[in-house]
C-alpha cells in the first residue's frame, strides 16, 4: 500500500485507512485553513510522512498506527 498526495488549496479534508503490510503515506499540503485531518494505518513497516507548507500554524492530526515498524515524520514550515 503506498499513497503520495500533493494537496493545494484551502479548507481540504483528508481522512485515510490503510490496512496489510508495507503502508505507506506522504502527504504534501500547501495553502491555509486545513481542518483535522485523520489517519489510520494497521499493518507492518507503516511510515507516515506529513509536511505542511502553508502558513506555518500547523494542521491538527490524529494518528493511530497498530502494528510493527511504525514511523511518522512531520514538518511544519
């Protein structure tokens, strides 16, 4: 499982549930106004990559990952 996401804009809602071995998600957010987004990962190797390129005020998150291997990076700028 892999998904790569470039989101621009505003107000975007994202909300994902990966489940089996390998997942992957990266997600590259530029513009304002996101609302929480939501990610669910089960499996193994999970990695969760997240970078925001809007206004620098931060997205809410929720993150739940079960399974082996987990990672997640998260960089505001």
């Amino acid at each position: 499982n892999q998904c790569i996401l470039n989101l621009e804009g505003s107000n975007n809602l994202i909300g994902g549930v990966q489940s089996g071995d390998e997942n992957q998600v990266r997600i590259d957010l530029t513009g304002n106004g996101f609302p929480n987004q939501s990610f669910v990962q089960n499996g193994t190797n999970l990695s969760l990559q997240f970078f925001d390129n809007g206004t620098g005020v931060g997205v809410p998150l929720e993150i739940e990952q079960t399974g082996n291997g987990a990672s997640v990076i998260i960089e505001n700028y």
